[in-house]
C-alpha cells in the first residue's frame, strides 16, 4: 500500500473516531441530564423528550460533519 | 404511577408542528439552492440536492419518531425507557446519515464535494437559526 493511501486511511479513521468521542460525550451529557429532570419531575418527561430532541440535533450537527468528511476520504479520495 | 400533564402533551404537538413548518423550509431551500446551482452546472446542483437530502432524511425520522404521539400507558413512559427510545432515534439517525453518505460517494460520480458538503452544513445552519426564531426557544432552555 502506498503511504499516501495509507495515510488518507487514517486521516478518514480519525476523523470519525474523534467524531464518535465528541458525539458520546455531549449525547451522554444530554441523557444524564434528561434523566436528572425527568427524575425530579417525571409529568415533565413530554417536554423534556421534545427539548432532548432539539438539544440533539445541535449535539450530533459538527460529529455528522465529521462522519461525512471522514467517508468521502474513504471511498472517493482513498 | 407517572401521570403527564395536558399541558406538556400539548407541549409535544406545538414543537412538533413548528419541526414540521422548519423541515419545509428547509426542503424549499434545498430546491431552490439546487435549482439556482443548475444554471452553473449539473454535478453541482445534484450534488447540492444530494447534501441536502443527506441531512434532512434522517432529521426527519427521528423528528417523527420523537414528536409522534405515544398510545403507551402512563405507567409505561418512566424516565429509563423515554430515555432508551431517544437513545434508539438518535443511533437510527446516525446510521441512516452515515448510509446515506456512504451510498452517495459509492453511487453518485461525478460528485462535487464542496457543494455537497456546504449545502449540508448550510441546511443545517438554517435549521439552527429557524429553532432560534420558532419562540426564542434556545433563550427558554
């Protein structure tokens, strides 16, 4: 394998590893805290899903990115 | 037993009409940036379109999935299992994101990556900034 190749693998690899880190982190956060919440006051668990939800989608937005670079490297430039 | 408010129920329908009024937006937009793209080039605009797609399919299975109403029994809706069903979204959207992208660079030649990319993260944006203006709802949180 040449080394160029070699190395757009890894830069793909990390670029979605990393993007998996950062994921797990802020959607692991997020669900302690909904849990937290929803513990305190369980009739809130409506809204909370619904603020979860919102939450979410700025959680996961720069991971996604990252998800998407990393499998162009993969399976159009490698 | 857990028992939720009609208040918070009717909370859920609000948000979810307004991601349905923002998911249009956003489709309207992904057409018309791959409409006005077309003029340029083909590869650009289908590119564009294909970006768009990528982001908005997903969002709105998981949007669909989190904001249907539930015909589960109070006594089922304990914090454990609303938290495993976002959980189960959120994985299912990843998977779909990452299948769709995966499908379009396999399939899709010629492909413009920087159209694709950018519409992405454009629709993206636009859908941040349509949150901020649905009630000022980041300012709520």
């Amino acid at each position: 394998m040449e080394l160029a190749s070699a190395i757009l693998y890894i830069a793909g690899a990390l670029m979605l590893g990393l993007g998996a880190v950062g994921a797990a982190i802020g959607v692991g956060i997020l669900g302690g805290k909904f849990l937290e919440g929803a513990a305190r006051q369980p009739e809130l668990i409506p809204m909370l899903r619904t603020q979860f939800f919102i939450v979410m989608g700025l959680v996961d937005a720069v991971p996604m990115i990252g998800v998407g670079l990393g499998m162009y490297v993969l399976f159009a430039v490698a | 037993m857990l028992k939720t408010s009609r208040k918070t129920r009717g909370h859920t329908q609000v948000v979810r009409q307004k991601t349905l009024k923002i998911l249009f937006v956003q489709l309207v937009a992904i057409c018309c940036v791959a409409l006005l793209l077309s003029i340029k080039s083909w590869v650009i605009a289908y590119s564009a379109l294909l970006g768009g797609l990528v982001y908005l399919l997903p969002y709105a299975y998981l949007a669909n999935r989190i904001l249907t109403k539930r015909r589960r029994a109070d006594t089922e809706n304990t914090p454990n299992r609303a938290l495993a069903e976002l959980y189960i979204g959120q994985i299912w959207k990843m998977v779909i994101t990452a299948m769709l992208f995966a499908l379009v660079f396999v399939l899709v030649k010629p492909l413009s990556p920087f159209s694709l990319f950018g519409t992405y993260i454009a629709i993206q944006a636009l859908g941040w900034w349509l949150q901020m203006r649905a009630d000022k709802r980041f300012i709520k949180l």
